[in-house]
C-alpha cells in the first residue's frame, strides 16, 4: 500500500493505492455519509466502512456530466439535510467523480468530497487534482470548478471487475506522463506491457503511485491552470475533445486523447519543437499497448464542423492563440502558443 499526503493550496489531500484501501474509510465511521456511486458497481465494500450514511446509485458516461443531472443529485443532498461538515463520496469512474465532485463544489460552496475511483483512468488521473465538470453544449467540460478531495482512495480491488478495453483507456493517460512529463515512466511501461495487460498487482499499483506523483507535483505547481504549468496534463486533449464532440460522445476519452497525442506530437515535430524520433516513440508505446493511433482505427464519425468548433471552445484558448503543450524529448515539453488557425489546419488534416 502506497500513502501520499500532499498540501495544494488551502488543501490537504491524502492518496491511498493499493489493495484494502478501503480500510482507510474507518475514519467517516461518525460523518454523516452521501454515498453517489455508479449504478454498475457494487457499493458493499465501501458501504461495510460506513454507519450514517444515504446511498445514491447514479448513472455514469459521457450522459452523467449533464448540467440538469448535475442539479438532480444536489437536490438529494438537499432533500437530505447535508451541510458543509457532511461528506460526500463519488464512487466510480472518472465521469463520476467529474459530476460528483462538482456537485459537491457548488454545494453549500463546498462539502467534503472523497473520490474512490473505480477505474484505472479515474485512479490515475480523473479523481486527482480537483478539476470537476459537466459538458456543455456538447463540449467537454465547459462548466466545472477547481475543488480538491481531501482523500483519493485508488483501492486496486475494483479493477479485478474492470474490462480490458477500460484498462488500455486508463493506460493512455498513464503513456501521456511518461511521454511529457516521466521519462522514467515511459521505460516501465515500455518494459512491463505483459505485467499490466495481465493486471499485475506490483505493476499496476507502481503505475498509479507513478502517475499520482507526476499530476501532483504539476497541480501543485498550477492548480487553476493559471501558470502555463497545469496545460501539459492537456498534451493531446485539444484534439482528443474534438474528436469526443465530433462523434457525439462516442468516442471515448481514453481512445479520442491516444489519437489526440499522435496528431499533436506530429504538430509539434512538424513546427520544429519535437526532437527527430518522438512521433516514432509516441506511435510506439501507444501501439503496444493496443490504442489507436488514427481516427480510423476509432470506427466512429467525426462530424468535422463539430470538432472543429470544439477546438475553439478549448480552454486554452486567449485571444486567437491556444497554449499547446508540445512534447520535445521523452519526458520532457514546452508551452507554444499556436494561432488557432494554424492549429485548425493541423486538425483537420489529422481528423479527415
Ligand atoms: N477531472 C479530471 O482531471 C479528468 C481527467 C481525466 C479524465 N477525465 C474525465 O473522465 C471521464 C472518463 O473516465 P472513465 O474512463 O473512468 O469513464 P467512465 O466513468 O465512463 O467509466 C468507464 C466504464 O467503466 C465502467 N466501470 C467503472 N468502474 C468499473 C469497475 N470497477 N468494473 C467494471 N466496470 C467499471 C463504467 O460503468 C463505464 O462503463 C471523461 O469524461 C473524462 O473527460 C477527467
Ligand atoms: O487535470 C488536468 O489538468 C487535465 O487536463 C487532465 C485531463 O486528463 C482531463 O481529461 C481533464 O478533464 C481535461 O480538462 P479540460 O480542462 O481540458 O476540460
Ligand atoms: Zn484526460
């Protein structure tokens, strides 16, 4: 079992991964409990941690993050008497710790949160550093906040339900540190595919220690995105949510942001930034672990004008120029500011 303690801001967050994480739940035995888990998951373990509580089973995907259902489950906690030294828990995937932890940010302006992610996407990335949101007229995350969990619980018990296909979505966000951020990272992977693909526990809790640290240390940095910092976490997210919206949703994210990071790491080798080799590296290490590389092989329509005008909706986005987190070597990046025309063009050639 792995245990980080991290102060962010005026927060102080704890992360444990690890198999009994769970246990760590004894501390809300005398908390008054909202429990909003994802209908397909099973609540028991989490549920034997807990005395006072209210449990709320909730839909998740893409159709969760909606502003109207956001509303649904605050109401809940209303109906309930919840106030701001209650606790609220997402169970799920990283659609729901989104909706859940922006239901409790907006909340009373804030309850406690605990996320118990469900997913390997949610436990690498999603339930880690307090960005929260709904979609919105069919863009990603246009309304959300930045509001931290005091306690991240990655308990490895609940990817022995997970399928693979949901494992290589996490393991792409896991590729993007090891490719901007974690050289280190990059070599494990690119060593360790059969460990992980047969849900080694070593190896799978090293990739989420890993990966917990590298988002981290950058939130840390930046939390509200404010420092040119926190955009490396969107390396291959500006087109990853084109590609999200321009298929209605049906791409998932862990597919839309591997294509996403072939097609801007080409960008970056094209203006000059990226090292001779990185799109080689890139391609590669999302190959082996069986992610698309192209839209093609994501066997879904991409309506071009919608992804097109998700693009100019990136929150990177000042002015004309979007922010783009280029790759220069592995492990390493630099913040460009591309005119969002040239950024249109790369696009849409990548996307046709
Ligand atoms: N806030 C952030 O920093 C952040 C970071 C990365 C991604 N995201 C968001 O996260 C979402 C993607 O998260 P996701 O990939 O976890 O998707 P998800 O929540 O839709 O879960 C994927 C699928 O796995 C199923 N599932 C969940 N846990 C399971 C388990 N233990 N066993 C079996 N099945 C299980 C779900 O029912 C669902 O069908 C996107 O909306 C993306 O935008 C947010
Ligand atoms: O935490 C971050 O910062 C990220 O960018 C992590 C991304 O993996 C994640 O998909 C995030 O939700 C994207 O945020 P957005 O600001 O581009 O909507
Ligand atoms: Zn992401």
């Amino acid at each position: 079992m792995r245990i980080i303690n991290e102060s962010l801001c005026d927060s102080n967050i704890s992360v444990i991964i690890g198999k009994d994480a769970l246990a760590e739940l004894e501390e809300l035995k005398d908390k008054k409990v909202a429990l909003f888990y994802s209908q397909k998951i099973d609540p028991s373990k989490v549920k034997s941690h807990l005395k006072n509580f209210i449990e709320v089973p909730i839909i998740d995907g893409e159709e969760a993050k909606d502003i109207h259902y956001a509303l649904k489950l605050a109401k809940i906690l209303f109906e309930n008497g919840f106030d701001r030294g209650d606790y609220v828990i997402a169970l799920g995937g990283g659609t729901v710790t989104d909706v859940v932890g922006f239901v409790a940010s907006i909340y009373m302006r804030g309850i406690n949160l605990i996320n118990i992610p469900t997913t390997l996407l949610g436990m690498v990335d999603a339930s880690i550093g307090g960005k929260t949101g709904v979609n919105f007229e069919n863009v990603k995350n246009v309304l959300g906040t930045f509001y931290q969990p005091s306690m991240i619980i990655s308990d490895l018990l609940f990817l022995d339900t997970l399928p693979f296909e949901e494992i290589k979505k996490g393991l792409a966000e896991v590729i993007k540190y090891g490719l901007v951020l974690d050289k280190e990272l990059y070599d494990f992977l690119a060593m360790n595919k059969e460990k992980i693909f047969s849900k080694d526990e070593e190896a799978l809790e090293e990739i989420i220690y890993k990966s917990t640290l590298d988002k981290l240390s950058v939130v840390k940095a930046d939390e509200r995105e404010t420092k040119g910092i926190r955009i490396v976490l969107n390396f291959g997210h500006t087109i990853g949510h084109a590609i999200e919206a321009g298929s209605n949703f049906s791409v998932p994210h862990g597919y839309a942001i591997s294509v996403g990071m072939v097609c801007e790491a080409k960008m970056a080798e094209e203006v000059g930034y990226a090292e001779e080799g990185v799109v080689e590296d890139v391609t590669w290490i999302l190959s082996q672990y069986e992610l698309p590389l192209t839209v093609d092989a994501l066997n879904a329509k991409i309506d071009l004008e919608k992804a097109m005008s998700a693009i100019t909706k990136d929150k990177k986005v000042r002015g004309g120029i979007v922010m783009m987190p280029f790759p220069t070597r592995i492990g390493d990046w630099k913040k460009v500011d591309v005119p969002i025309e040239t950024l249109k063009g790369f696009a849409e050639q990548c996307l046709r």
